[in-house]
C-alpha cells in the first residue's frame, strides 16, 4: 500500500471519527442542557462554545462537497432568514 493510499485511508477515518464524536457529543451536551433547562437549574454554567463545539466536530467529519453545501445553505439562510 502506497503513502497515497495510507493518507487517504486516514483521512477517511478521521472523517468517521469527527462524524461520530459530533453526533455522540451533540446528544450528551444538548441533553444535559436541556435536562439543566427544563429542571429549572441554571444553564449559566455552560459556556456557548460548548454548545457549537459537536457541529464543528460534525462539519469537519463531512465530505468537502458536502462542506461546501453547507457553507452555501447557511449563507443563504444568512441572507434571507425568513425564506425557507
């Protein structure tokens, strides 16, 4: 197996890897908020960041062109956030 094949093998896992992590992390952290949220404890403790950190774990898993398809949609929706 060439170096080509063994980068590209790693990039593909590492993609799975990222996918997985958002989504994992996008279910325990917005659980817990939510669990916070609606027991009427304070959801102050949580930083925002934390609540963007499982989507860009789930953008960097994408394929490039599924990349792209995002940053075109949320540009879109930038512009006009009324439209669907």
């Amino acid at each position: 197996m060439s170096w080509q094949h063994k980068a590209l093998w790693l990039e593909k896992i590492t993609q799975r890897m990222m996918l997985i992590v958002g989504v994992l992390g996008l279910i325990v952290i917005y659980c817990g908020f939510f669990f916070l949220l609606f027991s009427g404890r304070s959801v102050a403790v949580i930083p925002w960041f934390f609540l963007l950190s499982p989507w860009i774990c789930i953008y960097f898993g994408l394929t490039q062109t599924q990349q792209a398809q995002v940053v075109h949609w949320f540009l879109k929706k930038c512009k006009n956030p009324f439209k669907k």
